[in-house]
C-alpha cells in the first residue's frame, strides 16, 4: 500500500474532525493541538481548504467551520448514493415506533464510517457520531464480513491479534454461522463494551491515515479488551434475558455484499428471547427493504 501524502492526510483529518463536531468552531491552534499537527503545517493546510472553500475562516473570531464547498460536496454524495436516505426514512420510521436510537455504518477499506443516526440519543453503543471512524476488527463489524469469502473472513479474524485462542476463534465461526442463519447480530453490554462506547463519545473521531488507524490508541485497546470479552451471541435461547447493546443487521448491494449496517440500540432493559427475535427481524426487515431499493440481494 502507497504511503499517504501528508498534507492530504491531515486535511482528511480535519475535514472529519469537523464533520464529527458540526455545531462547533475551531481556531488554528486548536485544530493543531487536537490532531497533533504543528502549527505552521496546520497554517498551510487551513489555507488550501480555505482557498477551496472546504472551510470558511471567521474574519473576526479567527475560528473555522465546514464551508459551502462541503455542503455541495455533501450533496452530490448523496445524489450518488441515494439509498443513504432510504436507509434514513427506514431508520427513522424505526425510531418514531420503537423509541430506540438507530445508526448507519459504511464500510471504507479497514474501518467503518458513521454516515447517519436517527432517534433520540440513549448513551449506548450508538455514541459514535455522523462521519466518526471505527477499524473493522474483532469483534466489530461481524455483520459485514460474515458473508465475506473465506480468506476475507480469516484475515478479519486474524486482527483479534495473536494472543486470541482457539475456542475464541471457534466461537467467532459459529456466530457468523448464526448472522448467516437469523440475518442480524446481537451484542451484549457489559463492562469491556460500555468502556469502549464511553471513549468513543469523547473521541475526536479524526482519521490518523498516515499511521494507518482511524480510531485512537486508547479506542483500540478497548476493541482490543471486547474481542476477548461476552459480546457477540452465538445462540438466542428461549427463556432467557439478555442484556443487549446493539443489534445490526446488513443492507446488501447487487452482488450480495453488505453495503451498509443499520444498528439499533437503547434497550433500557434486559431483553427475553422472543423479544430479541422480534426486534432483530424489525431490523432485518428494514435492511431487506432498503436492499430492495439499491435493486441488491441477501446471500443465499
């Protein structure tokens, strides 16, 4: 892979700095502070997406926000992928009837992007905010590479790191088998979970591209500590409470890949079994609804 060009790297930083914090202003030297860049640096890149009309400088306050060039580029982003807001109608009719917060997650190389959220916010799984970055390792993003072939769905595995076990590794296999089977993954609170969901509602969510990694040292240690925890369900046994964080279930696109997740999360209690069957196929109905619209197909 091509080493990244550094001013490239850290105007993609910014621009998703911003887009993370919308309602929010930034001066150079806090730009600088907060992606680790020094100031003259920061100074040239600021200045380019200025000129490009990316950012806009405020003449007084000296603070920059997202400019009319991010707008248009925004738009004509979702021109091109229209099904973004059929996932969005899905996701807020969902919202409206379940009172449950619901995010939509795409897949970019190794990572995944937050691209929409709707309902109230509950202080769960779904603190990741619009255009935040998340890497694609255990145990996040099952949902996606469980219908990958099997050399993609090894390497996936292979990120669990080389102190992950065989009975680990065996188990991950059989919870793909079921996200294969019920079209949907369940995940679990517990401590290791609520850990990583508290630093991802304080993290800039800036995309470090030069070293490689989207999500910051501290947000990898704790998908690091998850991949070895309770997280994923293998199997929904009648009877049985759950304390569920979040469901996902995929949107496929024409050759039957996930293209999207749309995750749903906010369930203020345990769930029982058939409760968890019920609201994993109100979520996979929803994502077969919107695959039906990209003109896409669930795997067989």
């Amino acid at each position: 892979m091509a080493r990244p060009a550094l001013a490239a790297s850290r105007a993609v930083s910014v621009l998703t700095l911003m887009t993370t914090h919308p309602a929010q202003v930034f001066t150079l030297s806090d730009l600088a502070e907060r992606l680790g860049v020094n100031y003259a640096s920061m100074h040239a890149v600021m200045s380019v997406l200025e000129q490009a009309g990316f950012v806009r400088r405020h003449p007084s306050h000296k603070t920059y926000e997202l400019g009319p060039a991010a707008i248009a580029l925004g738009h004509a982003a979702l021109d091109r992928n229209p099904y973004i807001d059929v996932a969005r109608d899905e996701m807020r009719r969902l919202a409206g009837e379940l009172d449950l917060e619901l995010l939509l997650v795409a897949r970019v190389g190794d990572e995944m992007v937050a691209v929409a959220k709707a309902g109230r916010a509950m202080g769960s799984w779904v603190n990741m905010r619009v255009g935040q970055r998340i890497s694609l390792k255990p145990p996040l993003g099952l949902a996606f590479v469980a219908w990958d072939a099997d050399e993609e769905l090894e390497r996936w595995l292979a990120k669990a790191g080389p102190d992950v076990t065989p009975d680990e590794l065996a188990h991950y296999r059989r919870v793909v088998a079921a996200v294969r089977r019920q079209g949907y993954s369940v995940g679990l609170e517990g401590y290791e979970r609520a850990r990583l969901g508290g630093l991802l509602s304080i993290s800039d969510g800036e995309a470090t591209i030069t070293a490689g990694v989207g999500t910051s040292s501290s947000v990898q240690s704790a998908i690091d500590a998850l991949a070895h925890a309770a997280y994923h369900v293998e199997q929904i046994d009648e009877g049985k409470a759950y304390d569920v964080a979040v469901l996902n279930a995929p949107v496929f696109d024409a050759l039957g890949r996930p293209l999207l997740l749309i995750s749903m999360a906010g369930y203020r209690r345990p769930l029982m079994a058939e409760e968890v069957r019920a609201f994993g196929n109100r979520l996979r109905a929803a994502g077969a609804r919107v695959t039906s619209v990209v003109q896409g197909h669930a795997p067989r």
